[in-house]
C-alpha cells in the first residue's frame, strides 16, 4: 500500500495542466468498440481506470497505441470474445465493464459482466443497465461469478424512463441504442457536459442523436457506424480539485486547460466561498485573495447543479470560512465518510440525516447522513489518513498540504485512478513530500 508523508502549512503555487475527464475518455474508448474502422481520442490522461479500459479492450481483440502526448489509437477491427478469467481479473476495480454490454452485444451477440468495484460512496445499483438492457431485448443470465448477457433475436430500440437521471444509465442507453433497430427514446435522462461529448462522438462516428430541452434523448438507430477523431472534453472535476486546494492552502494555481463555461456553477460558488480567479484563453488561474473566507449554504445535485464530486475538496476550503457552512448532498448518500479524518484534523464538521439547507431530496427519511454543517476557521493538524476513494483522496490530501505538521496518508493508490501525475504535480506546486509503496 503506498503512502505519502507531507509536511503542511505551505501555499500550493505553480501551474498543473489537465487533460480529457475521466468521466469521458472511458466512455469514449468503449465507444470505439461501436465502430467498424480505428479511432483516434486525443487528450487522454495516464490515468489507472485508462489502463484497465485498455486492458479490457485489449481482451476483446482491440488493438490500442497510447502516445506519451495522450494521443490514442484505438482499432477494432478484429473484436473477439475474451474469457471471463481475464475480464474477471482485471475488471474487478471498475465499474466500467457495465457500458461494454452493448457494443459487445451489438459486435459479438454476447458479453460477460464481473463483479463490479469502484468507489465505495453510495449506492451504485446496476439495476438500471440490466432493466435497460432487457428492454433492448438482452438475456441476461447471473452466473456464480458475474453475469452473462445474450441477444439472439438482436437489439431494438425502446421507450425507457429514468427514474433519475442517472450519468451511467444515461451512457447505457447511448452506446446501445446506436445501432439497435429503430427508435429509443430517453426521457429523464442526465445532460453532463460528459454526456453531451460523448452524443458528439458518437454523432462523428455515425449515430443519430437529438437531446430536447426536457431531458428527453431520441436516438435512431443505424446499422454501422465508424471510427472517430476526437479531443476529449478537460476534466472539470480535477479542475475544481485544484482550485480548492489553491483555495485551503492559501495558494495560488494556474490550471491549464480548463475551461469557463463547464465551471460555471463552480465558478460562481468559489467566488462566494472569497475565492479569486482569472480566465484565460489556455486555462484557469484560481487563488486566495486574502482576508477572510466567508461561509456558503448548498446542495449537490445533477447538470446544471453543483457537481457532488466538487462538494469533497470544497469542504475542506470551507474548514476555513468564517462561519457555518451547510453542504445538502442529494446525488450519493454516503459521500460524507470523508469528513471523519478532517474531524481527527480538527476541524468542526456535524453530519446529519436531515435534508438540511434545501429541499427535501430522495434520502430524507431514509436515516443516510447526507448532510453537513462545517464550523470555522479551524485550524487543521497533522494526522495519519487512509485514504477511502478518488474524491475523498484528494481531499485529504489538500488537508494534510494545509494543515500544520506532518501527516501520513496512506493507500494513495487510489488517487492515481483520476488524476495524471498526481504526484508531480504536487511537486511542481511546491509541495513537501517524500513517497513510498
């Protein structure tokens, strides 16, 4: 388990420079399966949940290229069956293999599902691909390890409503209903910028694809599609990590390649928070101002909202606001685990099963604590930290880069599954640590 030893109490300063979201280039390389000739994705980060996509499609037949400038070439020319050994053993840390089934049912009439991982931050249930699927026409048969899918009469186009609008569900449908006969029709679907890049691949590569202003997604399905050539959207989740971390360090970052328009609801909250920012053509330059940072009250919640992946670093910025602060977490229950190591740091932080500080959301009276009142400025102290997921990583690690003293933080591993070069970029911010496996 590798673990990183930081000394705090010194501002991030320095420039980092983001690639294409996580959120996306996965997606997009499963898209390519879709395709009858090779596709090119640019913009793609060195990433863990990158290598275990490239594996799997690898199992698969396809053959993949990564160039060290984040060019990838991606042929699926020769898709063949995979064993379920091998997409068992290396698919158990991902949720991804779920958005294989429809291309792989659509390239080869069958697919294997394993177990599914990920980050342990709430209730992810499959429920939704599987019934999507099944209205498609997919068979699908739990087996002891993982589940088999099957389409012998071929996949048709259907009329499916999300009863939230769900990202992955969303992709579900997407990368089946291309080429399924006839027309599916979306309603309740999700519209992430992610979301939206990926309709704009798979429009390249062939598909017919309208999105109305009610969430409602029509596809037409078409019998072939073809590869594409496409600069992955920036990863706008990284992007608010680094600002956050300008932000509770008292620092400053410039954050090439981030963009104004997807950051918007971002943008605004962080100014509220007494944060400062400069857009530029080439990126974002976040910073601490000076003076006091103020307290804000806000809830999580699907595009156009504030993004629930920006709600972890943002808390702990808020450590430092003069004030209470109430963060409503509405898109996953259990996303607020994170906060016990920053209470072991000292800060003030209460969580509570009440929808506190907006509307009632789907977890009230479900006894989740999903909400959380931040007291300060607090000053926060070194500690020993094992990080639990993605989000949660790297926020303890801007509390360990914040506070006072020396901390310990270990299973870092995680971190690497959505952030490039975590560890030099911490480097070239200035920051002071030594790591170890």
């Amino acid at each position: 388990m590798s673990q990183i030893t930081v000394t705090g109490g010194k501002p991030l300063v320095g420039r980092v420079d983001i690639k294409g979201a996580k959120n996306l280039v996965t997606k997009a390389m499963v898209a390519a399966l879709l395709g009858e000739s090779p596709s090119i994705l640019r913009d793609v980060p060195f990433i863990s949940d990158v290598e275990i996509v490239s594996r799997l499609l690898q199992l698969h037949g396809v053959k993949i290229e990564h160039s060290a400038d984040g060019v990838m070439h991606l042929d699926p020319s020769n898709v063949a069956s995979a064993r379920m050994i091998d997409i068992d053993a290396h698919a158990g840390s991902s949720r991804i293999p779920i958005l294989f089934c429809g291309p792989l049912l659509h390239r080869l009439g069958e697919a294997f599902i394993p177990g599914l991982g990920g980050c342990h931050i709430g209730d992810r249930p499959i429920d939704y691909h599987f019934e999507v699927l099944r209205k498609f026409g997919a068979v699908i048969e739990e087996l002891e390890n993982g589940t088999r899918l099957s389409a012998p009469k071929g996949l048709k186009g259907a009329k499916i409503s999300l009863p939230y609008p769900s990202v992955g569900a969303t992709e579900q449908v997407l990368l089946t209903a291309t080429r399924a006969q006839g027309i599916t029709e979306l309603t309740g679907a999700a519209i992430e910028p992610e979301i939206m890049d990926l309709i704009s691949i798979l429009q390249k590569m062939g598909a017919i694809i309208s999105v109305d202003t009610d969430r409602v997604i029509r596809i037409e399905g078409v019998a072939e599609l073809n590869g594409f050539d496409h600069r992955a959207l920036f990863d706008r989740n990284e992007a608010a990590s680094w600002a956050c971390a300008a932000l509770a360090t008292k620092g400053e970052i410039f954050v090439g390649g981030a963009r104004q328009q997807e950051m918007s609801m971002f943008l605004n909250v962080f100014r509220k928070v007494g944060g400062a920012f400069e857009i530029q053509d080439d990126g974002i330059r976040f910073y601490h101002p000076g003076g006091d940072l103020r307290p804000v009250v806000l809830e999580t919640d699907v595009h156009p909202g504030f993004m629930t992946d920006w709600q972890q670093p943002l808390v702990v910025a808020l450590t430092q606001a003069k004030g209470l602060s109430i963060i409503h977490e509405t898109v996953y229950e259990n996303r607020f685990g994170f906060t016990d190591a920053l209470v072991q740091m000292g800060a003030q932080i209460q969580i509570y099963r009440e929808c506190l500080g907006g509307t009632a959301c789907r977890f009230g009276q479900r006894n989740f604590n999903h909400s959380a009142v931040i007291s300060g400025p607090t000053e926060l102290k070194a500690a020993d930290i094992r990080v639990p997921d993605l989000r949660g990583g790297f926020s303890h690690m801007v509390a360990a880069l914040a506070a006072q003293g020396t901390s310990v933080v270990t299973n870092v591993q995680l971190i690497s599954r959505g952030y490039e070069h975590f560890l030099q970029k911490l480097t070239d911010l200035g920051a002071d640590f030594t790591y170890s496996e």
